[in-house]
C-alpha cells in the first residue's frame, strides 16, 4: 500500500502524467474537469489549445471547434469532446460495472469521512460493502486546505490527502467504490420478507442492501444574488483548491464565510493572493476557532468585512467580478473588483433522494434513535444511529445533531458498523 501510494503522489506531483485535458485552462468547463481529477487524486497532464504546440497539434488534425473544447485523451487512445465529469469517470475506468442481481450487506450513500469510515470498519469485518457519491470522495472535508485539529496530525494534513488514505484504505479491505454515481432515490416499500433496502441510481440501474448508511452530508449553501449560476465556476467557487490559487495569484479575491472551513481556506489562500476581503456576517470568534481567527489576524493582506454580506456580482470587461458587499445593519454597500470570490456560507442537508422514507428535523436533516416522530414496529427499539426506517442508518453532517466535525463524523463511521452487525445478527434471528 505503501509503495502504490507514494507512487501515485509522485505521478500527481510530476505534473506530465495521466490523462491528458486539452483546451483553454481557466474556463469553466476546464476546472470543473480539473477539480474532479484533482479530488479524486488521479494524475493529469493540462494542455492549452491555443499555446502548447502539441495541444494545438491535436485540435488542428482532429478538426475540433472552440464549442467542442475540452478534449479529454482516454487510457484507451479515445478522445471525449467536451465530456461530463460521468464521461471522463467512465472513460478513465473509475466506475465499477455494478450487477443488477448483487445484494450488498451495506449500501453506504456518500464517500465523505463518515461513509469512507464506515466502509474501512464494515469491510475489513468481512461485510460485503458498497459505496456510491455522485461527485468524489472527501465531502466538503476533502475540499479544506488544510485540517489542524484533527487527532494524530499535529502539523495538519489537508481534507484530500486525509480523505484519500481513507479511499484507498477501504478499497483495501474490499469494499467496491463506485465514484460519481448518484442515486436517485431510495425505495420506502418493503415488500419482502426479509430485511432488504432497494437503491435506484441515475442511469436506472438498482442495487439492493440488507442494510443502507445515509452519509450523504451536506451541499454547498448558495446566497440569494441575481444570476450567481451564471458566476458559478468562472468566478465563483465553493472550495478553494491549488487550481484556484494559482489562478488568482496576485489579485484581489473575496472569501465569504466565518466557519472553520472558511478559516482554513482563508490562511491558504492569502500568501498567493494581493488582498483577501473576507465577509462574514458576525464576529469570527463566535463561529471560529481560536487558532484560525489568531493565524488570520496576523496575515497582513486580509480586509475584514464583518457584519457584512454578498449582495451582488457584476461582470466587468475583461472578465474580472464586481462584488457588491452590503452592511446588514445600516445598508450601506461597497463594491471591489476581483478576480475570484470564494463561498463558505454553510450548507444544506443533502437528503432530496430519500423522497420522505425516513423522518428528518425541522432544518431537513434526518432523524435517528429516538429523535423520529414515527416508525416501522419491528418489535425492538432502535439503534442510536438507525433511521425511522429499520436497517437504514444515518451518520456524519447529514444526522440531526451530529457534531459538524471530521473526526465526529469518523467516530460514527466506526460505531454505525457494529449497530449494523446487531441488526444483521437480530434479523437472522427473527
């Protein structure tokens, strides 16, 4: 493992290795390839269609149009034009073939630290698991720069490199990881006799488990401005990578958010950027950690803009953004130019695909133990971690009361696989 991991790092490392994307870096459709390649820890070669002699090379004999930019360079010689993150997943052989008629032990929906935790101690005790995210491992975890309070990493480590360990420590185990598939929705209707979980994935394809982990988590918390869609991912960004940092380098860029994962962002940040605007809407230290608002006040280029929030974007001639900030109690509005603004604002239960079969809390996120207004009778009280749905368990970010921590949700990954274990045991029994 050790040997297949170091080898890995110096591929991503080297730069010249992997798949090959060609077209104009910096576009939207570029970075979002980029982005899913980098936090999946798969090596790649970029290459601008209009500056690197072998890019345009390539473009010229193939005949490729601007519209049909970015080429993707497959493992097998074939070349994709303008692929979906599925697309180039698919071609690059990430996605596992699932057999309609398999029947998993777990089923576990979300590859963020609770899922991948859960899937490390469900399979190495010989469970026969499954793993489905619809974007890549990590959760939001994976997109901090760098984790300083996590236990055992004094010196820090980032989310990716955390979270990559974990992938690659449960594939070692056995479990089967299939990355991006998403599932749609879980079916409610138990109609068989024994305890089993129907899962429906995008392209129709069902999976069926004896026991389902909801670790699905949280998504990205979107502000009320005019056409933000329109500044998402050129402009406008959720995480803050290397990619981003090297594309602002040397300009003024906004960060807006007080929570701990905007802190980190922030002290990343700053040392490649001329100015950093952060805004936030109260005090840093009633939502930060003492450390980050200490590390952010001795950075020098960073401008506070507390009590303040995004009111609007504007796109200037030259493809640089107009932010307008707005003081939430007198409404006075300043606007700054930038050429990137970064939103940490929190997120929102990511639990759309269970179309009500579990019970969930006034905020949408899904209720375990005793919390659930109602459930099925199975003549047993239910686990600490289960759902208002027998056998359907919820850990991490997406339970309601969980602490929004890494290593919280890494505690529940590890104690939802013994209450598991009693619930397999309990339905053998009955």
């Amino acid at each position: 493992m050790r040997a297949l991991i170091l080898r890995r790092v110096a591929l991503i490392e080297d730069g010249g290795s992997g798949t090959i994307l060609i077209g104009i870096p910096g576009t939207a459709e570029m970075l979002l390839l980029q982005g899913f390649l980098r936090r999946s820890g798969f090596p790649h070669l970029v290459l601008d269609s209009a500056a690197d002699d072998e890019g345009k090379a390539l473009v010229q004999r193939l005949g490729v149009s601007a519209s049909e930019l970015p080429l993707a360079v497959c493992p097998d010689g074939t070349i994709r034009r303008r692929p979906t993150v599925t697309e180039l997943a698919s071609c690059l052989g990430l996605v596992p073939d699932i057999a309609p008629d398999a029947e998993y032990d777990v089923a576990i929906v979300g590859a963020g630290p609770a899922g991948l935790a859960a899937a490390v101690y469900a399979a190495s005790e010989g469970l026969l698991v499954l793993v489905l995210d619809s974007d890549s491992f990590g959760g939001q975890a994976g997109t901090s720069a760098r984790i300083e309070n996590y236990f055992g990493f004094p010196t820090g480590i980032s989310g990716l490199a955390l979270t990559a360990r974990g992938f690659s420590q449960a594939q070692k185990f056995g479990a089967m990881i299939a990355i991006p598939m998403a599932v749609e929705r879980l079916d409610c209707d138990r109609s068989f006799e024994r305890m089993v979980h129907v899962l429906t994935l995008v392209n129709r394809i069902q999976v069926r488990a004896r026991t389902v982990v909801i670790a699905s988590g949280a998504r990205y918390r979107r502000p009320d401005v005019d056409a933000l869609e329109d500044f998402e991912g050129n402009g406008v960004s959720y995480w803050a990578s290397p990619i981003e940092a090297q594309a602002c380098a040397g300009g003024e860029v906004a960060l807006v958010g007080g929570g701990n994962s905007a802190g980190q962002a922030v002290v990343f940040l700053a040392p490649s950027v001329k100015r950093l605007h952060l805004v936030a809407r109260r005090d840093l230290t009633e939502t930060m950690s003492a450390y980050l608002v200490e590390r952010i006040a001795s950075l020098p280029n960073v401008e506070y803009h507390v009590g303040c929030e995004l009111a609007a974007l504007h796109r200037e001639p030259g493809g640089t953004i107009s932010a307008t900030f707005r003081n939430r109690k007198d409404g006075t509005c300043v606007e700054h130019g930038l050429c990137q603004v970064f939103l940490f604002i929190g997120a929102d239960p990511n639990t759309d695909w269970l179309g009500g079969c579990v019970d969930v809390d006034e905020q949408g996120f899904v209720a375990t133990g005793k919390q659930f207004r109602s459930a099925i009778d199975i003549g047993r009280a239910p686990f600490e971690l289960e759902t208002s749905q027998p056998g359907v368990f919820a850990i991490g970010d997406v339970r309601a009361g969980s602490t929004k921590r890494v290593g919280a949700a890494v505690g529940e990954g590890a104690a939802v696989v013994t209450q598991i274990h009693q619930a397999l045991a309990q339905e053998r029994t009955s």
